[in-house]
C-alpha cells in the first residue's frame, strides 16, 4: 500500500510541469553548491529556507529537496577532481576518486559516483516510503518521558559520533545548544529567561540565522583566512584534468555495468547508509566513512586499494551517503528528531511552513511522508539529467577562486536570514553565532552536537518537567514508564558507559606515563 501511495504521489509531480521544472533546478544549483569547496547541502538549504519563506509550499520543498539531493552528490565532483570534497560527506570518496583522476579517469569516476549515488538515493526513498509510516504507528505510543529520553539520546548519539576529537567535546556542544534554546519565555511559566532584559531576545534566538550563523560564517572565514594553494589544483591542471575527462567520456564507460558488479557491497552500503542516517543527528558524511571502511576490510582486491582503479572505494561511500538522505527524513518526518544536519535545517524549514512532524503526522498530514519520498524520487531523474550536463562544465566552475566566492556567500548568508522575520537582530545572531562557532571549530567542537540541542532544547525542556509533573516528580517513573522509555535509559546509559570509560582509561595511562617520566627525570638529577 505504501508503494502505492507513493507511485500516485510520483505521478502527481510529474505531472505539474512548473514542479519539475522547479526539481531540476534547484538539483542542479544543490549540484553545483556541494561541487563548490566551503559549500555544503545543509548550508545550501539554511540559505534558501530563509529566501523561499513567502514561496508556495509546493515549490518551497521541490526547491529544498532538490538542493539536498544534488548538495550530497555534488560533493563527490570536486573530491575527484581536486582532491577537494565539496562536502564532508565526499570527503572518503576523494581518497581513491582524486587517484582515478590523476590516471585519466576523471569521468570514468564521475559517472561511477553518479550511477552509485542514484542508486543510494533510490533505496533510501524505498525505506523512508516503507519504514516511516511503520514508525509513526510507534511513536504514537510516545509520553512525555519517551520524547524527552529520545532527545537526550539524539543530542548524545550526535555529540559521540561526530567530535572528531574529545567524546566530552561533544556533549558539550549538545548543552551549549540546549542552553542557547532556553534563550526566552518559557513555554510553561511564562517566565523570561536568559534575557537579560533585551526585548529582542524575549522571543528566543530564531533556528535558522542560529544555524546559518553556525554553518556558514565559520566556512566564510576560514575560506578566505587562508590561500589553499596546497589544496587547488593550478588552472593548467584543471585544464588537464578536463581534457583527460573529455577523452574518457569518448570511450563512454558503462558506469551502471560496473555497479552491476558490486551489488553486494551497494546493498550493504545501503544498509549502512539508512541506519546511520535514522541515527540523531549523525548525518551522510559519518555514513560515508563507516561504508568505506567496512569495504576496505572486506574487499577481495586489496592489492587495488589506493592505486585509482579499485571501484569499490568510490561506490561505497557514495551509495552510503545519498542513502542516508531517506534514512535522515524518516526520524524527522515521524519523530520530529532529524537523522542529520541539512534533515535539521528542514525541520526548521518545515515549522516555518505550518508542518509539524512528528507522530500526529499520518493523521494530520497522511500523504505527506509520501510527497517528501516523491520529490527525493523525482529529484533522483533529475540527478542523473544534471550530472550529464554539469559534468564538463564543473571543471570551469570549480576554478572560482575563494576570495571571490565566499564574499557571496557570506551575503546571502545575511540576506537569508534577514528575509525570514525581516529582523536587523537576526543579522547579529548570525555574525555572532558566526564568530563562535568559527572559535569553536578552531577548538575542534563540532557544530552539529550545537545546533541539534537548539533544535531539541525545547523538547527536552518541556518534556522533563511536563513529566515530572504528572508523576508528582518522582524520577523513577523516566526508567518504568514503558518498555520504550527502559529500551532509551538503557541505550543512553550504555552510550555513556562506552564513551566515557576509553577515555577514562586513556587519561589514567597518560597520567601514569607522566609521572613514570618525571620520576626518571628526578632519579637521572
């Protein structure tokens, strides 16, 4: 019945010219945003929500859903090309893709990637078609205890997978988010807080200059702080690169034969690019990594592993990445919690236009999981046309210097997020947010941990003490209140246990072997 409703949502779109006009477009320009270095899907979407508020809804996710789509593949042109991954989910497939390129096979790769992330795309819209409404039948059973054990999960889960350094580092960030949301009225008193009697602050700090502020100015500045001569390619080499993918194209490999060949490691791929994305706030790129590692260790063809000819390590992450797209929309359509950070900016696109996720969203909204899937697979067709015709193309867009782009960038970035309450606060949230997320990026804290505890703050909030309430706050009933919320407090104390204890361990063995070399250095005096 599924399949059902979403081939008659299919068939509705396609059917509206002015939507698949809308698609291709916007899957082009989310092409071209996550082909470009700095640029990523989730900033591509934080920018445009904010300038298509006042677009009709039909169009306004054709418009988002397209750029997320095309935003994931596009990353994987500049990764082949110049060893510079427009995204950090392209960033596995720049090891192996660069050294097709550097043989000649810049094209060859290209189309590869291409065929294996249509391929990821399409699984994934088959489990957000099949598994979302089962899981909004689930979450229909969800207390105030479940969804607030289910974002404390989220926040944890993001802040323990995505720190590319401390677990501690992480978590940090998820309360440092959850503080941010606290910014204002308070839901249930009525009470100010934190704001310090600005009355710009009263109504809290808006979601998306939040994120722009987050994502964006972090990107800007650090694009233009530093020359990447150790990173670009010269024009002359591009030039090479480009000829040498014009030659290949002329022998028009048979991407989708090479795929054919794979198709145990795409479903495996797959696999692993939908339950990571379902995962809170962890995202394509972790997906990316995981599926490539998992293919270097069970690949028959170790010896091609880093040479530019082994396929396995280009199709592996990319299949992983565009799949966890349909595994990020299944929590947030049906559990309001995002799988990822663009899923996290769509949310806030979503509240903007009156759609509130969450379980209520089958009865309220029952073809709109549909619909979301429909455009992912419309978008799809749209991919495959954008990447014949964009493939030549990139190879001059890319050579855009940073100096230039990124000023652009950081306009749109203001204009965005003025646009959407047409607020001069808004603007200093995202220079301010800006300028601490660029600290925080220097002191390795991740942004994602930050923006998914403003996003959950709320429900976290409000959730605990609405449960406490209705308990007469005995915090007991968190751990007994059903076999959901014991399945959570289990799963979070886990997590807990395992993050920590490494690095408990690790920090005692550092102190010992720092005490071992001060006690040498005494008895060597």
């Amino acid at each position: 019945m599924e399949l059902l409703y979403l081939i008659e949502e299919f068939l509705k779109i396609i059917m509206n010219p002015a939507v698949v006009l809308v698609l291709f477009a916007a899957t082009a320009l989310g092409t071209i945003i996550g082909a470009l270095p700095g640029l990523t899907a989730t900033m591509g979407i934080a920018l445009l929500t904010g300038l298509t508020y006042k677009v009709p809804v039909t169009y306004t996710f054709a418009i988002l859903m397209g750029i997320y789509v095309g935003g994931i593949y596009g990353g994987s042109i500049s990764a082949i090309l110049l060893n510079i991954p427009g995204t950090a989910s392209a960033a596995a497939t720049a090891i192996e893709g660069n050294l097709f390129a550097k043989r000649g096979k810049a094209a060859l790769a290209i189309k590869v990637t291409r065929t294996a992330s249509i391929i990821g795309t399409l699984i994934g819209v088959l489990a957000l078609a099949l598994i979302a409404p089962q899981l909004s039948k689930i979450a229909l059973q969800f207390s105030a205890v479940e969804y607030f054990l289910l974002a404390v999960f989220g926040v944890l889960m993001c802040g323990s997978i995505v720190t590319s350094d401390l677990t501690i580092k992480g978590w940090i960030g998820g309360l440092l988010g959850l503080v941010i949301s606290f910014i204002g009225y308070d839901v249930i008193s009525g009470a100010p807080r934190f704001d310090f009697g600005n009355i710009n602050l009263s109504g809290g700090i808006s979601l998306i200059p939040a994120m722009i502020g987050f994502y964006a100015i972090p990107e800007v500045i650090k694009a233009l702080g530093k020359i990447k001569a150790d990173a670009a390619l010269k024009a002359e080499d591009i030039a090479s690169v480009a000829k040498e993918k014009g030659q290949a194209v002329a022998r028009d490999p048979n991407s989708w034969l090479v795929a054919f060949k794979h198709i145990p490691l795409i479903i495996r791929s797959s696999l692993i690019g939908v339950g990571i994305g379902a995962l809170p706030g962890v995202g394509e790129d972790v997906a990316a990594w995981i599926s490539y590692d998992n293919a270097k260790k069970s690949t028959k063809h170790k010896e091609q592993w880093g040479t530019g000819e082994c396929y396995e390590a280009i199709i592996a992450p990319e299949v992983a990445n565009n799949a966890a797209i349909g595994g990020a929309t299944i929590p947030l359509l049906t559990l309001a919690v995002p799988g990822s950070p663009p899923a996290a900016v769509l949310l806030g696109a979503f509240m903007i236009h009156n759609i509130r996720p969450g379980p209520m969203i089958m009865i309220d909204s029952p073809r709109f999981i549909f619909y979301i899937a429909a455009l992912i697979l419309v978008a799809v067709i749209a991919l495959w046309v954008v990447g014949l015709l964009l493939a030549r193309p990139m190879s001059s867009i890319l050579k855009i210097p940073s100096v230039f782009l990124m000023p652009i960038i950081a306009v749109l970035s203001i204009v965005g997020a003025y646009a959407l309450n047409l607020k001069r606060f808004d603007i200093l949230v995202v220079v301010v947010f800006g300028l601490l997320g660029y600290i925080l990026d220097k002191m390795q804290y991740s942004a994602a941990p930050i923006v998914l505890g403003i996003i959950l703050g709320t429900m976290i909030d409000e959730n605990f003490r609405r449960a406490l309430i209705v308990n007469k706050g005995n915090p007991a009933f968190f751990f007994t209140n059903s076999w959901i919320s014991m399945v959570f407090a289990v799963v979070i104390a886990v997590v807990i246990i395992k993050q920590l204890l490494p690095e408990r361990l690790a920090a005692k063995a550092n102190l010992k072997s720092l005490y071992g070399f001060l006690k040498s250095r005494g008895k060597a005096k």
